[in-house]
C-alpha cells in the first residue's frame, strides 16, 4: 500500500508590502497600553526577519521602551539593530554610533 501526500495549497493570503509592514511594527510600538513583554517579543520577530528595521520602526521602538521605564532593553534592541547593520556589512562603527546618537537625540527631543 503506497501513501501519496499532496501538497496544501496555503497561499490564498497577500503578501505585505515594505511599507505595510513597517506601518504595522509602527503601529505596534506605538500603543499606549504596550508592555515590556510585548516590546521584547516584537522586538525578538523584528530580528528574526533577517532585516535592519527603518529608522521610523527603531524611533517608536525606542519610544516604547521609554514609556515602559526599561532602559536595558532599549540598550539590547540597540545592539540588534547593530549586529544587522554589520552582518549586511552596511555601516562602520562610527557611522553606527552616528546613527545612534542622532535616534537617542530624536527620542529625548519629543520628550
């Protein structure tokens, strides 16, 4: 007796444009109800997508951090967003450290 298996057939759904998902972490970040759970999950998907987010997503993240008091996360999602900047051999550390300064500089400015 021979068992055939056929493939499913699960792609019904659409693909989400760069734009859509950046407004969808966005969004996310930006919830005033967010937890530090939630920020940390999101931030562990964020990583697990193989990407260096867009600035906007890292600013609302850090945002994020701030309004939940959790300074070392900010610092961890920070060194993420590092390791994917030089894994794709993007950047420089000082251009890192540039970029850093200038996204602390726009968190702290809002305030």
């Amino acid at each position: 007796m021979s068992v055939v298996f056929a493939p499913a057939r699960c792609s019904h759904t659409q693909e989400e444009t760069d734009e859509e998902f950046d407004d969808r972490y966005e969004g996310f970040f930006n919830r005033s109800d967010i937890d530090g759970w939630e920020i940390r999950k999101a931030v562990n998907d964020l990583q697990g997508y193989d990407l260096v987010p867009e600035p906007k997503i890292v600013i609302a993240a850090l945002k994020a951090c701030r309004r939940v008091n959790d300074y070392a996360l900010a610092v961890r999602f920070l060194e993420a967003v590092k390791v994917s900047l030089f894994s794709d051999c993007l950047l420089s550390s000082v251009s890192v450290y540039l970029i850093i300064c200038k996204l602390m500089a726009a968190i702290y400015q809002e305030a």
